[in-house]
C-alpha cells in the first residue's frame, strides 16, 4: 500500500469495513499487525485480523462503516 493523505486513507479503510471481504480490511495492516476490536484480545497478524474482522462481517451483514472526517 502507497502512502496517501489521510482523507483518502480513513475514506478506503471504512470502506473495507463494510466491504464483506475480510481480506480488504486486514490488507491494510503489516504482517506482525494488531488489531484490538471493543476492549477485546488483540489479534495479531493479518490472517487472525481477517479471521476477526470476518466474523464482525458475518454477524453484521448490513454493516456500514462511514469516515466522516480527519482532524487537522
């Protein structure tokens, strides 16, 4: 992934929440990545990550995620 400003990045990172493709969202971590979802256990590593992240998917079909600004 090639850096960005942070308006483009917080819009395409939403936009892989709601996607239903788990792999989209865990593409957006290193390898050795973490993830901590409500307070939870983090998950560590983008196969874990994508485990994680399908399961919110899952239970949540409808599920959109929407970046509505950065902060300067």
């Amino acid at each position: 992934m090639k850096a960005s400003d942070p308006s483009d990045l917080g819009t395409r990172y939403a936009a892989a929440w709601g996607s239903q493709d788990p792999e989209s969202l865990a593409s957006f971590f290193s390898e050795k990545g973490t993830l901590t979802v409500n307070s939870g256990t983090p998950t560590v590593g983008r196969a874990e990550i994508a485990e994680t992240v399908g399961g919110f998917m899952a239970a949540f079909p409808d599920m959109v995620v929407a970046m509505e600004s950065v902060p300067p």
